[in-house]
C-alpha cells in the first residue's frame, strides 16, 4: 500500500518512514511541512510532498493522489503554543480525516496517546493536549472511515525492544512508557493488519511480540 | 422555566440575567465560579450556584437539580491563554452538553461565534478560538439535545437597539456587529421559541424586531 505519513518528519514518523520502507509491503510516502524534509526524504530515496496541515482540506487532498492509507503521526510538539495544539492536533487531525473521506481513501491510523479517552487520566500540566487529542480521536471514531486509533505511554528514545502490551486500557503494567521506534514498529503493523481496524488500543512496553500482541488483541 | 446560565457573570451573560428576569415566564439561575459572584447575584435576587467549569461532568450535573434549560454563555474570554481556549470554550462547553444529557434535560441554547461553522471565515489572531466553538457547536448538534446556537457578530458594549438581522450565514449586511445586551435578548427569546429548535444562526444589528427575526427564521 502507498500510506501517506502526516508528520514523517516528526520523531515517531522518521522512525516510521523506515519501518515502512522495510516491510516491503508498502510504500511510505512523506507529509512534510518544509521545502528542505522534501528535499531530505528525496535524498534518502522516499517520496515527500510539501503540505500544510494549517492549510485548507482541499489543500491537503490534493496531496493525495495514488495514496491507500493515511497515518497521522503529526503533532504541534512540547515547544509550541496551545494555539498550535488547537490547529494541529486537533483542527489539523480533523481536515486530514476529512480529506482522506473526501479521497475515498479507507484505511487511517492515529497515532494518539495514552490516556486519552477518559478526563480522569489527563494529567494537569498536559491537559490541553489531551482535549485534542481526544476530540480528534472521537472525530476519527465518528467517521465511517476504516481507522485504528495507537495510544502510547510516555515516548522514549531508547532503542526499539520490539516487546509489547496492548490493551484497551492499560492500568497494571510496570511499565508506562515506550520507545518511539516501538510506536513506529506497532503503527507499521495496524496498517494492513485487520485485527485492528475500528480499534482504539494502548500499548506500552511489556512482554509479547508485536505480532502476537496485535493479533489476541 | 427553570434556566441556568452557565457564565452568568460574563458580559454577555449578566445582561442576561436581567433579561430572563423581565421576562416574568422564566426563572435565571446562574453558575458562576466565584463565591463572591454567588454573593452578588443572591444580593439582586437571583440564585446563584457555585461551579467549576473545569470539574468534571459530574460537578456540573449535581449543580443542574431543578433545571429545564440552560444557555452555554461562558467563555474564557480574550484576557487568558489559548489553554483556557481548549478547556472552557471546547472541553467546558461538551462537559455542560454530556451533564444536561445527563440529567435529562431537554433544552440547550449555545452562544456561539459568527463564523464558527466554515473555516474560511476564521480570522487569523482568533483561529484558536474558532476552533473550540466549532468543535463545542458540532458536538452539541449531534447530540439528542434540542438545542439552539447563536452566533453573534462582532460583540459591542452599546445600549440594546433591539433591531437584528438574523440569517443561517450572514455574509450581505452592513453591519456585522451587535450589542451584548441585543445578544442577550435573542438568547433570552430563544428559550422557549420553537421556530429556533435544532437550529444554528447567525445575528448582527439590522432592521427587524427580534420576535420577527426569529419567527421568519
């Protein structure tokens, strides 16, 4: 499949990028922002389109064409405003699912986080972050596009593990965080995975493979 | 019937208070975050009950006892950050619709923003708040509430004129303002009218009373 990545320049969508590129199943294709991630991806031998998720919806369809799959791992980031919390993560989130409906595009991944679902786990300082993040998230569940929604724990930079759980909701593990590279590995596999289409699940690091993990969900 | 104005104490939100005073058929409640506000209002003679937009749908629920309606007129304002944006303007908004589900009731009125429906009128400086209101209005119409969003022009602190243009989308008239208290007038009217049932527009000054306005809707 040809899976456009919204935010590939991001730190889960390099990671990703990469995963996609291995499987040799798909094709990632880049969702960038600056003339100079084109340029880079380019230089690396993947396919990057210059887009705007502050854009108009008919803005982003139009970098569309050819594509099966759409993963949202974009994010306005820690160092931004909550303004760019509102037109991205959210406003941004939600045009990208509109457009990919528009495009008669069926499959879409979310890459959104821990937690998400339910006010009584957004922690305080985040809280804004969570209210789009959540509002997205029901946007996606709301449309009748074929979607899987990946919250992860606390985003690491460690090196892939390659272990797992996955949960609908995770409250019992040891551990509460995750490597991006593991994100990036479990987004990978949703994508053509059928096990988890119209699910919403948590997934930090843990015990089984993510094969195994995706497959008893 | 039994109304509570949720950000009684705002500008809007005051006037109308007053408003659903005079009008002798109803009786303003209002849900105000301050203790000192409580102590104003029960001072003029109107119950007041303390609350906390920012508490979970329970709190808002157990403030809603005896209530037929209520009018979302809060806001977080222009004085605070964008996080008071996501927070009052959008999750506060869908947390007052989830509690008056809730509990039941079946009457809702929004005060909304002109605009607030189609991205291509958001102004720049004000596109956060944009954002909420469109997201906090579309929850609001695919709930089973019966509910009624108004979305004012440009909010002045002149006198009531008691003459307004109201149209789904305004975008022909010469003027794209109108008077706070005007505003409260038409939420007041709304209450009750049910030619504005399960109907979102827009109102500036103009050339009509507000009975014709609304019942030629």
């Amino acid at each position: 499949m040809n899976v456009l990545i919204m935010g590939a320049h991001g730190q889960v969508g390099q990671h990703l990028v990469e995963e996609l590129k291995n499987t040799g199943k798909h094709t990632p294709i880049a969702f960038v922002r600056k003339e100079e991630q084109v340029k880079e991806f380019e230089n690396a031998g993947v396919e990057a389109r210059l887009g705007d998720l502050e854009g108009s919806i008919e803005d982003i369809q139009e970098r569309m064409d050819g594509i099966d799959a759409v993963i949202f791992a974009a994010g306005s980031g820690g160092s931004t405003g909550d303004d760019k919390t509102l037109l991205i993560d959210l406003d941004g989130a939600v045009k990208v699912i509109e457009a990919t409906k528009a495009r008669n595009i069926d499959r879409f991944v979310m890459l959104s986080a821990m937690g998400a679902e339910t006010r009584e786990r957004w922690s305080d300082e985040l809280k804004p972050y969570y209210v789009a993040k959540h509002f997205a998230d029901m946007w996606l569940e709301d449309s009748d596009l074929n979607y899987t929604i990946v919250r992860p724990g606390m985003l690491e930079n460690e090196d892939a593990k390659g272990k797992v759980l996955v949960k609908d909701t995770i409250t019992d593990n040891d551990i509460y965080s995750i490597p991006r590279a593991d994100v990036a590995k479990v987004l990978a596999a949703t994508i053509d995975n059928e096990n988890t289409y119209k699910k919403a699940f948590e997934v930090v690091t843990g015990q089984d493979s993510i094969e195994d993990a995706l497959t008893n969900l």
